[in-house]
C-alpha cells in the first residue's frame, strides 16, 4: 500500500498544472502530515513554472521532546518561532514566541503571498 503523501501525488501534479491554479491548500488532522507533504513538494514547485510563496513550521526536538517550532520560507530562511525558555510577552502553551521573527519573517512571507495570489 503507498505511503499517504503518495496517495495523492497525481491529483497534485494535475491540480498544479491546471491553467490558472493559484492557491493550494493543505489540510490534514495530523501536523507532520502537512509539514512532510509541504517539505516534499517544495523542491518539485522550484522546478516548474508555478511561483511558491509563504511558510512552514517545523517542531524541535532535543531528547525526543518538542520544544519549540522552527519557520520556513518556501525559499529557504528559516528562523526560531517559538521555544520553551525563550523570553517574550507572548507565549502559546509553554513557548515563548519571538515576535521580532514574526514581524521580519512571517508577516512579509504572508504579505509576498498575498501579492502574488
């Protein structure tokens, strides 16, 4: 039996061929489902004509414990989100965010997206 992301690897490359397909969305109960679909089809987008924006996160573990998350571009910069010990005025469960990645990395990563959708 295949593995999941390949259950859906023709669908995909019929979806992003199709003439004005612009957006794709991923969803998915389970977080490295999406995450291992998306780190798989980043480097088949950089090789057709399709222009990918935006990111992803990545969980970091030490000791086979998450501690914290990892940003992505889909070109290539990446950048601590969030970790456990990290001081910030914003926390999400134990995980202090660093806001200063979410100004200079998320937002214009979002912002690119958005112009070019």
């Amino acid at each position: 039996m295949p593995s999941e992301p390949h259950r859906y690897q023709e669908k995909l490359k019929h979806e992003l061929t199709l003439e004005g397909a612009k957006n794709l969305i991923l969803i998915s109960r389970k977080w490295h489902d999406r995450t291992g679909v998306i780190s798989r089809l980043i480097p088949e987008l950089k090789k057709s004509p399709v222009r990918a924006e935006g990111f992803y996160t990545e969980d970091i573990f030490e000791n086979r414990k998450r501690v914290g998350y990892l940003t992505k571009t889909l070109q290539g910069e990446s950048r601590i989100l969030a970790k456990s010990g990290l001081p910030s005025e914003l926390c999400v469960d134990r995980f202090g965010v660093d806001l200063q990645t979410v100004e200079t990395l998320v937002v214009p990563a979002i912002e690119t997206a958005l112009r070019s959708a």
